[in-house]
C-alpha cells in the first residue's frame, strides 16, 4: 500500500504521570469445545461464554472497547464505564465467533497479531490444539470492521531472550509490516508470553508504540506495560467481580512504587 495512503488512528496521550492502569482484559481463541484436554493453556472461550462475559460487563455499567479507544478516552476524562478488551495471537476464529458478538454488544476490541506468521498457526504451543492463524486479508477485513489491530511482534518470541538486533525487527519490523497490511500504523504492542523487563519496555517505547500491554508487570507497570486480567471459559459474573477486585487492589499496591 503507498505510503501516501497511510492513516493512522489518534495518538495515544501517554500521560505526563503515571496513573492507575484501567481494567484490561485479555482473551485468546473463541469457539466451540467440550473437553478441557481440547484446551490445555486455557486460552480458548466459547461463543456463549463471550457473550455472557460481554453482558455481565453491560450489567454493570461497562462497555469493552479497544486499548487505544479506552486511553483516549481516559486521556479526555471520559473513561469512566468503559474496560479494554484485547485478543492476544491473531487466530482465525475472531473473525468468524468473536467479532459477531462484539458487534452484537456494541463493543470494540484490540486485535493483536504476529505478521510474521500469516495465515499459519500457533506452532509456539507445543500440546496443541493447532489454531489456524489469520492470513492479511482477514486482518485487513477485522481492520475494516472498525477493531484495533496491534502487533504481538512477529513470531511470537520470549523478547527479553533475544539479542537487540532481533529486538528491534520484532517490534519496528512488525510495526512496519502492519502498516503495510492495513495502510494504518499500529499503536499498540503484545509482549508474547507477558515477558518483559526494563531493556524491553524502553525498545517499545523508543519503537514509537504509544502503549504496550503484559500480563502482571509488577513495578514495569505503566502505559507501556499495561496489566490485564486473563479471561477463562470458567469465568462468569462472580469470578469477574473477584477479577475486578483484584486488579483494583493490585493497583493500590503498585501506586506504592509509582
């Protein structure tokens, strides 16, 4: 795509403090399974159970919606009510089981893919069960359907294990990879596997990504390390509130370092 037809979403504003981290929840593979052996990481939800995750949040008073839509809104002073939702390898099935509901509910979600691995699969997850992989036309396709694509690096490497050169090609490359795909350049980044340390969020951050999201970042906690709550099948609305909680009481304790 030339480069004269580039757009790129509203910038993310990364404030001048650190603020509390909003709730971000981190989902994987949707569809359909009955034995939890079809599920070994724990990584796939069914249709029904996003959908009744997705009505819990609206019985509450929430609406999920992309990292970068829940950061600018913030940024306004008009995040209240809203939790990201974000969507972690790039499999095949957001585009055929999750974004059905998303749009159903009125919600949006970040997306985040490996262009490194188009159209393939999760070849990283040695037990399996092997998800296929979205190829470019259908991130190109979740991209038009109004939903954030960022990236998850390119193949999906442990980052704080590898040497600065292929540091920097699995955060620029991919980032540029993405902008070639979408005609949009991503602001947003995935740490596969949630690792990260210090050497890792600053490359992310000097790799021009307005954010990042891990998993639990511990004192690394900050817009380029955002913490998220993992989603499960077994999650309904009383494992959510305690979720919730949780991540609010994380939050108190890691403004202690702030």
């Amino acid at each position: 795509m030339p480069a004269d037809t580039d757009t790129a979403p509203a910038a993310v504003v990364v404030p001048a403090r650190r603020t509390a981290s909003p709730w971000v929840l981190m989902y994987h593979s949707v569809a359909e399974f009955t034995d939890p052996a079809e599920d070994p990481y724990g990584i796939t939800v069914t249709p029904l159970a996003l959908e009744a995750q997705l009505l819990w949040l609206r019985s509450r008073g929430l609406r999920g919606v992309s990292v970068g839509e829940l950061l600018r809104a913030r940024a306004a002073g008009r995040g209240a009510g809203l939790v990201g939702l974000t969507f972690d390898d790039g499999y095949t099935d957001f585009l055929t089981h999750a974004l059905p509901l998303l749009q159903r509910h009125d919600c949006t979600a970040t997306l985040f893919v490996l262009p490194g691995r188009l159209g393939v699969d999760n070849v990283w997850d040695p037990l399996g069960p092997r998800k296929s992989l979205l190829t470019a036309e259908g991130i190109r396709e979740v991209a038009a359907a109004g939903q954030e694509i960022g990236s998850h690096g390119l193949l999906h490497q442990d980052l704080t294990a590898t040497p600065d050169d292929v540091l920097q090609q699995e955060l620029r490359g991919s980032r540029d990879l993405l902008r070639e795909l979408t005609g949009t350049l991503p602001e947003g980044f995935c740490y596969p596997y949630g690792h990260l340390d210090a050497r890792v969020v600053d490359a992310t951050r000097a790799a021009g990504y307005g954010y990042a999201c891990a998993i639990d970042p511990g004192r690394l906690a900050g817009p380029h390390a955002l913490p998220r709550t993992h989603v499960s099948q077994a999650d309904g609305g009383t494992r959510l509130r305690v979720k919730q909680v949780r991540h609010q009481v994380g939050e108190l304790r890691r403004a202690v370092y702030r």
